[in-house]
C-alpha cells in the first residue's frame, strides 16, 4: 500500500491496513464470484500437475476400436471411455485434462514475456517522456493498429506454426497492453510526493522505477495479467484451430477443435465438450480478474 | 477543438507510415526465396532466377526496396495475387463489403442490446438482474469464438434447421452486386425470396461475431451508468424532482455513453480479428477468410497487401472515433483557447 | 402549523459489521420564512437528515420517522410522484460541491429552465427569459450570454449561483442549503450567503443552513440545532445560543473559533474524533471527549430536556445548577 492511501483510512480500520494482505484478502472473499473463479483455478492447476494420474488413459495413444465413440450416457457409449472417444480413438476424457497443462503454459509464458517487456517498456516510457516514450508509444499505437489475431497469425506464418511459435506471437501482440497500463500507472505515481521526496533523497532513476514506483503500480498490471491470461489461452485456442498453433497430436483445446467442423452432424461431443473446458478455464481466469480489480481498487476501500 | 482534430490527424501519417514498414518487414521475413515459391514445383533456371530477381526489384538492397514498395502503395499497385494474378486492391475491393456487412450487423446487434442490457444492470444494480446480465456478459467473452459459432450451428441450422450453414446467399438465387451490400442488392433485385435468403444468411454470423463486443458493451455501460449515477450532479437532478427516467436516460446517459463511444469503437478493430475466424466458420466471402487462405497458400502478395489494408481501416476508423469522442465530451468540445 | 416537522427522524445504515445510526431521533420543526442553522463536524448527520427529507438517499439506507411532514402533508407515506411534485419546487436543495453538482454535458441554460418546466407551463422563450431573469437576480453578470455556458466555463462562485437560481426556479417555501459555502473561496463566501439571506428575505422563504462552522451560523440564523454524532445535543435561539451555551460540545465549538481566543496562546483544541461505526461509546456519545464527563454520563444516555429556552441533551448542562 502505498503512504498516501494508508494516511487516509480512518482511525477504525487502522488495525486491518496493519497487514495489507488481510485487508486484501477480506475484500477479495467477499466477493463470491473471485472466490469461485480462484477456486476454478485451482482445479485446473491440480488437474494439470496430477494429469497423468488423474487420466484413465493415454491422451495419444489411439485405440483403433473404438473411433468416434459417444459418451458414456449416450447410447453406444461406455464408461471405459467416459466422455467418448475422438476421430482416431483417442479417450477425450484424457485429452481433455492434459489439455490442461498447455492452456496453463500457455498463459504463464504469455503474460511472462508481454508482461516483462510490457511492463519494463511502460515504465521507460512513463519515465522518459521525451523522445523515447513518444517513440515507445507510436510503436505500440502501431502495433494495436493490427488487429491482434491478425498479427499474431502474419507473425506464425513468418516463424512457421507450432505451438512455441504461437506463444511468441501472442505475447508480442499483447505488449501495447502492458505498456499502457503501466505507462498510465507510472505517470499517475510521479506526480506524487513520495516520487518527489525519494528523488531529493538521491534515489537514481533505476531505483526510482523498479523499486519506488513499480511497486505502486503493480494493482492495475495485476488485473491486466490475469486478463491477459485468459485471452492468451483464448487466441492460442484460435490459433490451434487454425492449424497455426500446436499441431497434432498436441491434446491442446484448440487444436482438438480444428477438425472438429467436420463432425458436427456426427459427433456433438468432438466439437462441444473442449471448447467447454476453454469457457470454463477462461471464465475462472476472467471472473478472478474481476474480483482482484474490485478488490485492489483503491477507490472502493470503505 | 481544431487543435484536438489537427492532433489527431496529424498523428495518422507516422501511424501510416509504421503500417507499411511493418506489412513490408513482416512478409520479407517469411522464409524461403520469393521467387522458388513463384517458380512452385517446377522449378527455375539459374538464368530465369536471376531475371526474375531483377524485375521483381528483388536484388536491390531492403531501404530501396521499401521505398518502391511505398511508392507502389501509394499508387494503389498492391501488387498481385500468387494465384489468381489478380491485382490484390482489386480483390480486396470485391471481398470488403461482405466482411463491411458482417460487421456492421454485428456492432448493430451488440449495440441494440448491450446498451441497454448495460443500463439495466446498473440501475438494478445487485438484483437477479444485474448478476444474470453480468454473468451472460462474461460468459460471452470467455467463450472461443469459433467454438460459440461451430455450436449455434449445431443448433441453429443443424437441430432446428432454422437458419441456412454457410455462405452469403442461397445459390439458387443470382443478384446484381450493385453496392456489394448483399441485403441493399437483394432489395434493390426484382427476386422476393433474395432479401430473406440474405437475412437468414447473415444472421448467425452476426450473431456470433458480435458476441463479444456485445459483451464488453454490456460491461463498459454497466460501470460507466455506475459510475455516472454516483456522481453529484445526478443527485442535484433528483433533487429538482425529475421523474427518475429523465434522470436515467438524459442525464446520467448522455455522460455515462462517452467511454462506451470509444469502447465501440475499439470494437472495430476486434471486429476484424473475430471476423477472421467467423468467415471461416461460416465460408462467408469476406476479408478474414480471404487471409487465412492465403497464408494456407503462401500467396504472400494478398497477405501483405491485407494487412496494410486493414491496419489503414482500423486507423482510420479510430481516429473517427476519436474525433467523435471530442465532439461529445463537452469539456473538450468547449475548451477555451 | 410548522412548515416542516420531524420528529424522531432515524436513518440507519446496515454494513457488514452492524448497523450504523447515522441520523438518531432527531427531531425539530422550521416555520415559514424561519431561518435556522444545523451545525456539527463531519459525521454529525446532519447532511444526511436533511438528505433524508428530501428523499435523496439510496437504498442501503432506512429511513424512519415518527413524524415527518411538510405543509401538513405526510412525507412518508406519499407516493414518490406526489413527492416529485415538491422536491424541487416547494423544497430545494443546495449542495456543497458546485463545480460536482451540475451537469458537465448541459447548459447551465438548460438546467435551470429544466428546473422552471417541472413547475410552470409556459413557452420556451418565456422560460427561458425568466431563467435569464433568475441567473440575473442570483448576480450573474451578462446573464443572457452565461445562460448559454457550460458548468466548466465558469468559476466555483458562478456554478453556485446557478445552483441557487436553479432551486429558486420553482419559488420554494424551503430552501436547504448544504454548506453551500465551503468549498468556495473566502471572498466568495460571504457573497453567496449574503445572497441566500437577501433572498430569503425577499421572498419570506424558509431557510435551513447546514454548516460545520459556526462563524457562518453566528450573524445569519435565528435559531441554531447542534448536532453531534447522529443526535441533536442542543437547539436554541442563535443569540442565547452563543451568549450562553448549554451542551458542552456546543461549548468547545465556540471555544474554538478563533474570534473568541483573542490574546490567548494556543486556540483550544477538542481531544478525541467523532465516533464512528467501531467505537460507539456507552451512554452520552458526547462523554469521552467531554471534560466535565463523570460515571453517570458513561452508563446513561442523556434525553433532551429543557433548559430555559433551550433544548439539551445533556446530565450536566452548562450554566446550570445541574452543570459546571
């Protein structure tokens, strides 16, 4: 918290601001919807770190019996494969969570890289406001000139598809994003006197920014993070079912889907059930991201 | 407010400028030769190579490169399909208007019921409401786009048979492409059936592109109606005994619509994002589905000349909105000199 | 018949940890063309009862009298299009924050002739002549081109006025002023509550004037109530009130201005905040603050009895046998 929030809590509440993360935690949990959206992604989490035990089967190995196989309430199903079974008899149950771990991955490299370069490229340009954050800034105009799909997919034909490359090329279009942010919350923090009162205490302009203001700014580069996070899982999706992102045999939610269009007489389940895993696991990311944001928002402290 | 507009106008050439090198860095970083690509699987003479490298001005170095490319860009030459040879602003011209309709039909539906939708859940704040129109909105953009639309066509013309799978129009019907608006022309066409034909065509994949802007309407009016209705001078209106739907629809809208004006039109330049992805699930005959296809056929003329043509539109379409936001900010609007 | 009468008006908040009083039985009654004073710090309640008359608080909040009615007509149970018939016109209110309180998109024009359309038919260049004539009786110069400005386009004095000329729109029999003064300039000041007092004169208009300084209540107000963390702890004349004050805290609110420490070293202080929602003391609210404080005070809250002509919530009013 930084000093000028804390001096205007009153005289009551004086006990919770003595620990920010009690308060922090207070307003987050009274907010049921953030509480179930953390709690979704802790299932996700789990489900990813114990896939292998969790799975009945192998989420690659095909069983040449059983292609096209219905879930196990339909009729023709069985429980062996309890959400049925794909066009090459894979089990989608299996599939399904291991998918898991990419969606996951995916977000985490995503938000670490554009939120990294964002962030570090935000700063500079808070800081710098002359020739170099104009420059930084007409950049970033430029690049959210593209629509972000659009360039994320020129960018995968360049670098060639594969799911390493559909990563870079998200975090590359997600970059104007974190310099926004942080640019704006960087700019909102030097005008206030702390800046002022470290700068005349001889504090260098590195540690002005990372260790001074950074650390003030973190609130909105949060929620933007968690945002960012599921919108990676949903464009790398996009991009797997373009057949640009993580290619085959990869069980990646999107991917599964790519060929998906051909079985929508045939097979509900094929197309239906991984793009409910990605609804699901982007809704818990979004509505956690709603809650952090009323939850750190400064202006609806009582 | 001539400075604002000056400002912005200005600001569009750099802008302009920082599209075409990214469209000619972009496609001159694809790998492989240019010209083995043109050559396919027939392969080339060393001579032919080196003849067609001249002509192509491919054998002058980069700088100079894009400086023909600039000049040719601003000539109107985008240059040519790989494949169909056509000149690519020739087919873009032909496909934009039904990647123009899409959208449109899709911000219409977004907007007709995400703005009120967004209005309703604040005045109703914390009702069944509020949470069932939030919760919807949500749920509308954590959803896949191609995924929501494989699934309305599963219900929709699958299921119900309610609305045609794919395409613009119905084959059996031929209309003039007058205006290259397929609802404008089917009206304007003597055939009864066309219009509705068209209309049943268009439907779904408004639907599903508007989905999401829909969505963010909803939620961009919602807080900013909050936002708005906790301000001082609404207060002062109740205070004057204003009958509260005047209170709600003339003076905490007409404020609370300003952020929700540029939201929508940000949306446009989601709009061509998403359409990508809503033309190929529906083979609607526009832009997006043009570019997937010519990446699948490394026709890399169409790739480029569509990304600069895009990046221009959705610049020029935010600066519109952004010269819209100063004429209805009023502290903009009036600001003294 | 009183103008307005409240009586044992209760406004109360539920928040996570209980249920707040911000307003608590307070009760008073204002004749026509009577001018009266609620002072108190933040906190006090007053804004929020005068708020509660109005009927301009939102839900959370509750709202419960014993009696609260104006011109004889019974606030409470009317429906809220009879009440739209008052609020505004017979009843107006002014707020603190001008430059907050007006409508950033609309005319100053607009907003005032708003105000004259809900009370009168008449043509639009007629009602807009009288906004014109309003803005001028309110000291706007140049009217009949400020009419045409925008709330940012002029000073927080001016965006004042209009406010006022905006509740004299419907010719109000009450007009409640919500420390209309304090967020202007000094100067400023004293013109807009001369203004206020010269139209209440005029135009034999009630005049509720809800203030934390007492130095603006001191030449203006016949008659004054001191609210005190919810509750009223004194009413009275506004000369007895300042000649002999009878609640302690209106004591230490005296005390304080500085007109009356002339000569002194340091300007008297009150120790303690107001009470908030966590530390609601026992018995008088007033006691941990309060020097002459003893156990009684602690166990028991005082009612409001007479003293002379004042009313006093207190065990040990000032000047009193009772008292110190």
């Amino acid at each position: 918290m930084s000093q000028s929030e804390a001096e205007t809590v009153d005289a009551g509440a004086v006990a919770a601001t003595d620990r920010p993360l009690l308060e922090f935690w207070r307003y987050f949990s009274a907010n049921r919807g953030a509480v179930i959206g953390l709690g979704g992604i802790i299932l996700v989490v789990l489900l990813a770190i114990f896939a292998d035990i969790v799975s009945p089967h192998s989420p690659t190995i095909s069983d040449a019996q059983s292609f096209l196989k219905p879930p196990a309430w339909e009729e023709g199903g069985s429980w062996v494969y309890p959400l049925g079974t794909d066009a090459i008899g894979r089990d989608m149950l299996s599939r399904l969570i291991h998918g898991t771990r990419f969606s996951l991955l995916i977000g985490c490299i995503v938000v670490a890289i554009s939120g990294t370069i964002g962030v570090a490229l935000g700063l500079c340009a808070g800081f710098f406001q002359g020739a170099p954050g104009i420059l930084i800034m007409r950049l970033m105009d430029i690049v959210l000139t593209i629509p972000p799909l659009l360039l994320a997919i020129v960018l995968v034909a360049i670098l060639g598809p594969g799911l390493i490359n559909a990563m870079i090329a998200v975090s590359i279009t997600y970059l104007p994003y974190f310099v926004r942010v942080t640019r704006a919350a960087a700019l909102a923090e030097l005008t206030k006197d702390y800046v002022t009162a470290s700068r005349v205490n001889g504090a260098g302009t590195l540690r002005l920014m990372v260790m001074t203001v950074l650390p003030n700014c973190m609130a909105p580069i949060i929620v933007q993070a968690t945002l960012s996070f599921s919108t990676a899982i949903l464009d790398a999706a996009a991009l797997g079912f373009l057949s640009l992102g993580a290619q085959p045999p990869t069980p990646e939610w999107g991917t599964m889907l790519a060929d998906s269009r051909d079985f929508v007489l045939r097979a509900w389940w094929v197309v239906t059930l991984p793009g409910l895993a990605i609804l699901g696991t982007v809704l818990a990311f979004n509505i956690l991201g709603d809650g952090l944001r009323d939850a750190l928002d400064p202006r609806l402290k009582r | 407010m001539l400075r604002f507009l000056l400002v912005r106008v200005s600001l569009i050439i750099p802008t302009f400028i920082g599209i075409t090198l990214l469209a000619f860095i972009l496609v001159h970083s694809v790998p492989g030769d240019p010209i083995q690509v043109l050559a396919g699987e027939h392969g080339i003479s060393a001579e032919r190579h080196a003849e067609l490298l001249k002509s192509y001005g491919l054998d002058q170095p980069l700088p100079v490169q894009y400086w023909r490319y600039v000049e040719h860009v601003l000539d109107g030459d985008l240059g040519r399909s790989l494949i169909t040879h056509a000149p690519v602003i020739e087919e873009f011209g032909q496909l934009f208007p039904a990647t123009i309709e899409l959208s449109i039909a899709a911000i219409l539906f977004a907007v007709v019921f995400g703005l009120p939708a967004g209005i309703v859940a604040a005045v109703r704040r914390n009702t069944i409401l509020d949470h069932g129109v939030m919760g919807a909105a949500l749920t509308g953009y954590s959803m896949p786009i191609f995924w929501w639309g494989l699934l309305l066509i599963i219900l929709f013309s699958n299921t119900l048979g309610w609305t045609p799978v794919s395409g613009r129009i119905d084959v059996a019907f031929d209309v003039e492409p007058v205006t290259g608006f397929l609802l404008i022309d089917s009206l304007l066409s003597d055939d009864p059936g066309a219009f509705q034909s068209a209309l049943s065509h268009l439907i779904l994949p408004a639907v599903v592109l508007g989905t999401i802007p829909l969505a963010v309407i909803a939620r961009m009016t919602r807080s900013s109606m909050l936002e708005v209705l906790g301000e001082d001078y609404i207060r002062t209106a109740r205070a004057k005994g204003l009958a509260p739907l005047r209170v709600v629809g003339i003076h905490a809208l007409r404020n609370a619509l300003i952020p929700v004006i540029t939201v929508i039109g940000l949306q446009i330049g989601y709009l061509f994002a998403g359409a990508i992805l809503t033309e190929t699930i529906f083979s609607w005959p526009g832009v997006g589905k043009w570019l997937i296809d010519s990446i699948n056929r490394r026709d890399y003329p169409v790739l480029q000349g569509g990304v600069l043509l895009i990046g221009t539109v959705v610049m020029v379409v935010n600066l519109i909105v952004d010269m819209l936001y100063g004429l209805i900010n009023p502290r903009i609007r009036h600001k003294r000199a | 018949m009183a103008l307005l009468e409240i009586e044992d008006l209760t406004v109360s908040f539920a928040t996570g940890r209980g249920t707040l009083h911000a307003v608590d039985g307070v009760s008073f009654s204002v004749d026509s063309g009577e001018v009266m004073g609620i002072v108190g710090e933040s906190g006090s309640g007053k804004s929020v009862s005068m708020l509660a008359v109005m009927g301009l608080l939102p839900p959370p909040a509750i709202v419960t009298a014993q009696r609260l009615r104006f011109d004889g007509r019974d606030l409470q149970t009317m429906r809220a299009r009879e009440r739209r018939r008052i609020i505004g016109k017979d009843v107006a209110m002014i707020f603190q924050e001008p430059m907050t309180s007006l409508n950033p998109s609309f005319t100053v024009g607009y907003q005032i002739i708003e105000a004259i359309e809900s009370s009168s038919v008449t043509s639009r260049r007629q009602r807009r002549h009288r906004a014109i004539e309003l803005l001028e009786r309110v000291g706007i110069p140049a009217p009949e081109i400020r009419i045409d400005a925008y709330p940012h386009q002029l000073s927080g004095g001016m965006n004042q006025r209009v406010m006022i000329a905006m509740a004299l729109a419907g010719n109000p029999r009450l007009l409640l002023a919500d420390e209309p003064t304090t967020a202007l300039d000094v100067t400023v000041q004293a013109q807009i509550l001369d203004l206020l007092l010269t139209l209440q004169r005029e135009r034999n208009m009630a005049l509720i004037l809800i203030t934390h300084d007492m130095g603006v209540i001191a030449e203006t107000v016949q008659r004054v109530l001191v609210m005190y963390a919810g509750q009223v702890v004194e009413t009275q004349a506004a000369d007895a009130l300042f000649a002999m004050p009878r609640h302690p805290y209106t004591g230490v609110l005296l005390d304080a201005l500085p007109e009356r420490s002339i000569g002194a070293a340091r300007l008297p202080v009150i120790p303690g905040v107001v009470p908030g929602l966590s530390d609601r003391p026992s018995g008088c609210l007033f006691h941990p603050r309060c020097r002459f404080a003893d156990r009684r005070c602690a166990d028991l809250m005082p009612e409001l009895s007479f003293v002379e002509t004042a009313r006093v919530r207190c065990h040990y009013p000032l000047g009193t046998e009772k008292g110190r």
